[in-house]
C-alpha cells in the first residue's frame, strides 16, 4: 500500500520529524534497502528484528522493510530495566538488533555482542556497526507473498513484568487496524500527530494505518504539551491518538486556547481510564470527534464510545465495536446474566496468535464458549447498562496504568522483598493529574528495622524502570487482609486520601 501511495503521490509527505520530511518516494526507497539488506543477511519469512531506539525516520523505515521481507518486527521499550530487555530479546530469538546510544546508556548490550548478537546503531550513518554502513544501495529486493497468519510484529505489552511476554500479532490483525482506520476518516488528505513512542501499539494502531492509506505521520521524539499544540497548529493535523494523561496536560497548558486547531476531524484515547469530567473538558474545548477504545494489545474484544455522540455515557467505555463479540463471564467460567458483573472476555477478527514461546501464558488468557469461539480475557470487571454500554467496575488484576503505561504491583513488591529491613508490602495505584495513576507502596518493616520511608524509597526506586517508579511510600503497622488472608487493596487505596498533584 505504501508503494502504491509512492506511485501516485512521490512528492507527498510521509512523514515529518524536528523539521525534517520524508516523501512517500524517499519512505518507499528505504523501506526496499531495508528489505533487501535484512535478504543480503540471510533472514528468511518469520525471523525477528529487534530495535530498542527512540523515534525516527530509520526506525518506521526498519519496521517496514521488515515487514516487506517477511520478518518480525520486535520493538523493544527503552523504558524498561535492563533484566527485562535482555530477557525480551531472549524470548523474541532475534539476532539482530537496532540500537541507539541513548538506550546503549541504560542497557548495555556489549556482552550480548561477544555472545554473538549483531548490533547496529541506527543512529549513526558511518562507522562499523553503523546503519549507513549496514543499509544495502540495491533497492529491489525479493518479493515476498506476505500471508495473513504470518507474524507482523512481535510487541511486550509491558517492561515491567518480570517475565515478559511477547505478542505476536498476525498481519489479519495489522490488517483490521487498516480496515477500522479508513472508516474512521483516515485517507490521502490525512495528517496524523503520533506523540507516543513507536514501540509502543498505541502509535502503531494510529501510525501504520495512516500510512497505509497515503497519509502524513507527524512524529514526535518526546511528548510535551507546548510542542504538540505548535505541531498541531503548524501541520493542520487531522488525526490524532493519546492517552488521557496527555490530554490532561495538553488541556492544562495556559495557551491551550490561543492555538487553531479547527483542522482537527478525529481524536482517540486508549492504553488507560478515561474520567468522564476529562472526556466532558475535551468535548467542550477541542474541535472533532472524540472516541475512547477499550481493548487490548493482544486484541480480541475492542469498546468505542464516540463520546461526541454519547455525552451522556461518558461514565462508561462504550459499546462492542463492529463484528466484535464481547461478554461477561463469571469465576467460573460461565456466562452472566444481563446487568451482572464479570470478567471482559472478547473475540474478534483483531486477535493475537499468543505469547511467543509461553503456550501455557496463552492458555491462562484463552476462554472458548460451548461453540468453541475462542475469545481472549482482559482480566477487567465491568457490566452493561440497559443501553448496552460498558461500565467498568474494577480491574481484577490490580495493574496500575500511569502515562498509559502497564505496572504490575507485584513485580513492585518483589523489588521491596528484597530489602533485609522489609516485611511485607503493597503497591496500589492512586489517581495523579500528571500521570493518571501512579503507584503507592504500603510497607511494614520488620521489628528490629530503623530505615525511615524516605530511605527505603530512594533504593526500592533506583532498582526500578523508569516508568515503574514509585511516588510515594508509607510505613504501615499492618497491611488489611480478608478472611483468607489476602490484602485488600481497596481499603489501601481508599486510605490514600488526597490524590498526587
């Protein structure tokens, strides 16, 4: 498709970086060196490419020219430690990975190079090792019969689990991302404004489809509300896909009004909750449609609440999108009955094959109904309204969602386990006007403990990535547990009163 768009429109802008521009021709020409260096090397339809980098031109070229030689695209998130990076690259089995020097700071990789992993610095363009060095001049390469049950990429939906689980993604599912884009109004004259890291299948969700179908992605190396709305001015953009934090700060900056953004037809929030008074501030200020996406990165079921139709739903998730199937079931793996609570199971066209290499991780997701429908569990609690709205009613599996990013209390906790001074622990998610949530630890200390909260806050902190960090931690006599022993969460959240500024 992007080939086509070259054939039509060469000189139209692809894409827009700090300035710069690259043409359909020029994307179109990079992405066919890429391809055909990624042959030269010997990889075959179905092998991985991983690439741990910031945002740029190289990096959409390299996720392309994968895809156009038939390999996995593996993006790797800088953000995470360096533990759970060595660990992602392992299970992915790619041998060849892209790296910049930023995330060389935080994640040597020079002892996996004397291992035999083949390092390339796609910043650079001379020097061994360099990208200008690696990218081959021939410009056709071999043509490569793509089949929708091949694997496009390879995404980690998080760095923060302590064993990380790959999802592989079939190009069916990329295709569907297409298929919804164009009935969202993405087409030719479309400028989307991507603000999210391109490991990141927020962006992609967004940024692929744009391309697909002919139009300009405008990139951003690092989100900041000022920059966005001069972007969002400058460019005319049209389309744009953020998470609810950004909103928040964009909403917040103090010229937010002074800047024109009539040019805009369609925004969408996903990756987090959404709060209904922010829904409600975006609707009132910001021109074009407004629709929030529930789903997953494994897919399966997807929500859309197009909330500019829908003002009075903005406390709920939405509805079951087109040609998805989304139902309720309880413990026990039954159905349940209209207006009750349960687990979010859905199927769909958009679905993950699994997680690469973990068979038993993808079982513990999977549920089939008495047809043999498979469907994938979201592990979140929610009922429908009488209208058939989503309301969500809790998240069952305490995950703390800040910046749309995934944290998982328990691998917090494991972290504190490991101070000879602490007890016991729980990490809780509290609301934060900058973040969206942000994660709270409850400790007790053992009896003959003297570190103070601060202290212990700095060390458990430095072990951490960065986007696991926690905000605040506070010394506890006990931590609220059920009849059976098990924490209640809840009452720690409720017992953080005012939330973060």
């Amino acid at each position: 498709m992007i080939r086509f768009a070259a054939s039509q429109r060469p000189e139209h802008p692809a894409l827009f970086l700090n300035a710069h521009a690259l043409s359909y021709a020029q994307l179109d020409m990079l992405i066919s060196r890429v391809a055909a260096s990624l042959q030269r090397d010997g990889f075959k339809p179905g092998d991985r490419v991983a690439a741990c980098a910031g945002t740029s031109f190289e990096y959409v070229a390299l996720f392309l020219g994968a895809l156009r030689a038939g390999a996995v695209m593996t993006p790797l998130p800088p953000s995470a430690t360096r533990q759970n990076l060595t660990g992602m690259l392992a299970n992915s089995g790619a041998t060849l990975l892209f790296q910049d020097r930023a995330c060389a700071l935080s994640w040597p990789t020079d002892a996996l190079v004397e291992q035999g992993l083949r390092r390339i610095w796609i910043d650079e363009q001379g020097g061994p090792g360099s990208w200008g060095a690696w990218l081959s001049r021939e410009t056709r390469p071999h043509p490569v019969d793509t089949q929708p049950n091949w694997a496009f990429n390879l995404i980690y939906s998080s760095g923060t689990t302590g064993t990380p689980k790959g999802i592989v993604q079939p190009c069916s599912m990329r295709w569907s991302h297409v298929q919804r884009a164009a009935t969202n109004g993405y087409g030719p004259d479309s400028v989307t404004l991507a603000s999210t890291p391109l490991y990141s299948n927020t962006t992609l969700v967004a940024l692929l489809p744009t391309l697909a179908l002919g139009g300009t992605g405008v990139l951003m190396g690092k989100f900041d509300a000022r920059r966005y709305l001069e972007l969002a001015e400058q460019h005319r953009v049209t389309h744009t896909m953020l998470v609810p934090v950004q909103y928040q700060r964009i909403l917040d900056d103090p010229a937010f009004d002074q800047f024109d953004l009539s040019a805009f037809q369609a925004k969408f929030s996903t990756s987090a909750p959404f709060g209904a008074a922010l829904k409600a501030e975006v609707l009132k200020r910001w021109p074009g449609l407004l629709t929030e996406i529930y789903g997953m990165t494994e897919g399966g079921g997807r929500c859309e609440l197009e909330a500019h139709n829908y003002p009075h739903k903005l406390h709920t998730i939405g509805r079951p999108a087109s040609g998805h199937d989304i139902r309720l079931i309880n413990e026990a793996g039954q159905e349940v009955p209209q207006g009750q609570t349960g687990e979010i199971v859905g199927s769909s066209s958009a679905m993950m094959e699994g997680y690469y290499g973990m068979p038993e991780k993808t079982r513990e997701v999977e549920w089939f109904d008495p047809s043999g429908k498979r469907f994938i569990r979201t592990g979140d609690i929610a009922r429908y309204d009488e209208d058939g709205f989503l309301i969500l009613a809790d998240r069952k599996k305490d995950m703390v969602i800040s910046g749309g990013f995934n944290i998982y209390p328990s691998d917090l906790e494991s972290e504190l386990a490991q101070h000879p001074e602490v007890h016991d622990s729980a990490v809780v998610g509290v609301p934060s006007r900058q973040w969206g949530e942000t994660p709270v630890a409850y400790v007790v200390l053992k009896p003959t403990a003297t570190i103070s909260s601060e202290t212990l806050l700095e060390w458990v902190n430095a072990r951490l990535g960065k986007t696991q960090r926690l905000a605040d931690l506070i010394l506890t006599d006990n931590l609220p547990r059920s009849e059976i022993g098990k924490i209640l969460k809840r009452e720690l959240r409720e017992r953080y009163e005012s939330p973060l500024k």
